[in-house]
C-alpha cells in the first residue's frame, strides 16, 4: 500500500501534496479531525509508559560507550574493535527486529511484544552478569538485549503515534527523550557501582531495576483504536513502497545517517582519553551528550509540530555533520570537547525522535507499525558495521581520529541532503510547513 488514500492513485500526486500543504494531519491521519479527540489520560499515559520503556532500553544501547571503556581495561582482552561489535550487534538486533516487530505491532497491539521484551531484558543483563567469555558477551549482551530493546521500543512509540495527531512529534519526542534521561543516569550509575560491586552485582541490579520499571511501562502503554482501519491480511514487508517516493528516499537518507550518528557515543570516552583529559572527564562525557539528547528530543519536537516535521528532521541531521567536521575535528581541550558532546547529542537527539513522526506523516495509520518496522530493519546493516569500521580506520591511522570523525561528519552531511529531497518530493515549497 502507498501513501496515497481516498481513491488517489500515485499519479495524481498533486491532490495528496495540496492536502499536505493545507493541513497538518496528513495520509495517516485518517480519520476527521472533529471524530479525533487529542490526548486525554490514557494517551499520556501512553507517552509515560513509552518514556519509561525507552529509558531501561535504548538508554542503556546509548550507554555502551561505558562497557566499552570498562572492558577495554577490566573485562575482556580483546580490541576496542572487537568490543565495538558488541555494541554494534545490540543496534543491529534492535534495527532488524523492527520489520517483524511492527508487523506484530500492527495486528496484536503492544502489551505482548512489550511483556516479552521485559522478561528478555532482564533475562539478557542476568545472563550477561554470568559472561566470561567474548562470546557470552555477543550473545547476550548483542544479541539477546538488542531484541529485548526492539520489543520495548517499538510498540512503545507506534502507540504513542495513535493517540496525537497535531501533537505527535512532541508526543513522540517526550517518549523518546527516556532514552536521552536513562543514557545520563545509566554511566552515573555504572561508575558508581563497577568499583564498589563488581560488574557481575552492577549488572544484575540493573536486570532488577529494568524489570521494575519496564513492567510499569508494560500497565501504561496502551494503543488508540481506528475504527477506520479494518484488520487485513497485508505482507510483513509493505513491496508497494517502493512507488512512494517520498519514503524511499527517506529509508536511503536514514541508511547513511544511522552508519554514522552512533559512532560518537561509542568513540568519545577514547577521544578523550587520547587528548590527555582525566579519567573522570571522559567517562562522564555520555551523560553530557545524552544530557544534549533531552533536549534535543523535546524542544526541536515541539517546534516541529509548529513548522514541520521534515523541517526540522533535515537541520538536525545536516547539524549533526556540521558538528563532527567543524567542531570534533578541531576540539582539543577539555571545553571544547565537552561542547561537542553535548551540541552533537542535541542535534542528533532531534533527528532520533524526528525521524517516526515523518514516516508517520506520509503513511496510512494502519502501515504506521510496519513502515516504522521497515525503516529501522533497512537501516540495520550500516548501523552494525558503523563502530567496528570507525575502530579499524582507527587503526589503520595509528590512532588518529581525523579519519573517523570525516567519516562520520561526512555521511550525515550526505543523508540529510537525500532526505531533503525526499521533503521536495513531498512538497516543492521552501516554505511550506512540512
């Protein structure tokens, strides 16, 4: 299925585009705006529940830079490339589950994937308490946590996109903003408790913690019935799509950003090590960029539902480049690296949570699920291979960072103008609110 509705077919784009330049609610929002009552307590509920799923999930995925500078040196005697792909594989697994999970999402609703999810996430950080070796790590760690994210991440926000309409980016943007909170909290936590526990105890208490909190998201999060949307039998992958222009180029935009945006949270601490900052400092730079990222999560989200989301989804990604090559590049003392981190977590914090409510916006809400699930499973295979190839350029350069941080700079500068492009196929003005 397309984007387009109401008997259009793909030709006659003109009407669709007319539609969105006229009213904000656009092909997903289906049903009239007078039959569509905004918010009300179980939608913030919802938006609750999601920030709380996200904060044990995603913010512990933000948080990885800590257990890769904790096993560089306690842990496992390994590179901090081959300790990359742990991180990796729990982006990978958290990507690629999202096709199958949307799908799910889309015809049972979200209190079973998010039920499973909590019990995976313990189970996983239990496990990974147990881990001796790089291989328990892979497993359990990678892989076994990164589905347990995805099953909490996804249906998570796909329920919040149902219950707002005219809000929906803030509404997503606040849900998203738990990730940011948990990747602040999560290294405080882990350098408190790696020296005074061990890492076995530290890691079982934050399998006990998750299970606390991801259970309360579990009673919260729930999914706004569309009456206008009857249940169909459709393919796990929506092929239709690739006639919707506009969303392709979004899913290829995307595919250049994600093999990009993660690797400063996984090479920060060691930048700044490497630059001669203490010990404390580098360690404590995630929080501040995850501090960047609540911000960036809430404030360019309610501006957006104000200008457009495609708006501000294309400066956010284009600053995030402008970020790594104009500020990373040259960033030597202490100020200036704790600068990039956190101006680097608000812009890519904003394009994070900017980037559901555009798929949202030019999908059927029936498709919102599935085509969310889409995107996040192409974008897997550049978010797996993006740590450990910034590692190895990193060798390759005998330890200098110029190469990894052109890199980096470089592919979101090249996917935000793909998605900019997506924008005009949507609407050709400059100044329309998209």
């Amino acid at each position: 299925m397309g984007v387009y509705h109401n008997g259009l077919s793909p030709h006659r784009e003109g009407s669709f585009v007319d539609s969105l330049a006229d009213s904000e609610p656009t092909a997903v929002d289906h049903q009239p705006e007078s039959a569509f009552v905004e918010g009300g307590c179980a939608s913030y509920l919802t938006v609750l529940g999601a920030f709380l799923a996200l904060f044990c999930s995603f913010g512990q995925v933000s948080s990885f830079g800590t257990f890769q500078s904790w096993y560089e040196t306690h842990q496992l005697d390994r590179s901090p490339t081959s300790i990359a792909w742990i991180g990796s594989l729990q982006l990978w697994m958290f990507f690629f589950s999202g096709g199958f999970i949307g799908r799910i999402f889309d015809s049972y609703g979200p209190r079973v994937l998010m039920i499973l999810g909590t019990l995976l996430h313990s189970f996983s950080l239990m496990m990974t308490s147990l881990s001796t070796e790089y291989y328990q790590f892979i497993l359990c760690q990678g892989v076994l946590f990164g589905l347990s994210t995805g099953m909490l991440f996804y249906p998570s926000l796909a329920s919040v996109s149902t219950h707002f309409q005219k809000y929906r980016a803030t509404a997503i943007g606040i849900s998203v903003a738990g990730s940011s909170v948990g990747g602040i909290i999560y290294p405080v936590i882990l350098d408190h408790l790696f020296p005074k526990l061990g890492f076995a105890w530290t890691v079982r208490i934050l399998g006990f913690l998750g299970l606390g909190i991801c259970s309360t998201a579990v009673a919260l999060v729930s999914r706004r019935p569309n009456p206008h949307c009857a249940a169909t039998a459709r393919p796990w992958f929506d092929v239709g799509v690739v006639r919707d222009v506009p969303f392709v180029l979004l899913v290829c935009g995307s595919f250049l950003i994600c093999f990009a945006i993660f690797i400063p949270f996984f090479y920060i601490i060691s930048y700044a090590s490497a630059n001669s900052l203490s010990l404390a400092t580098p360690f404590y730079l995630l929080s501040i960029m995850n501090a960047g990222g609540v911000l960036g999560r809430i404030a360019p989200a309610v501006l957006s539902d104000a200008i457009g989301r495609f708006n501000l989804l294309i400066p956010s990604a284009l600053l995030s480049g402008v970020m790594c090559l104009g500020l990373w590049l040259c960033a030597q003392t202490r100020a200036e690296i704790i600068a990039f981190a956190f101006l680097y977590g608000f812009f890519s914090g904003a394009f994070i949570s900017g980037i559901n409510p555009c798929v949202a916006q030019i999908s059927e809400m029936r498709e919102v699920g599935t085509r969310m699930g889409m995107l996040y499973t192409l974008v897997s295979l550049p978010s797996l291979f993006g740590g450990p190839a910034a590692g190895a350029l990193l060798a390759r350069a005998n330890g200098s960072y110029t190469p990894v941080i052109i890199l980096s700079g470089s592919l979101l500068v090249a996917g935000s103008l793909i998605i900019l492009c997506s924008r005009l196929k949507v609407n050709c003005r400059l100044c329309a609110k998209v």
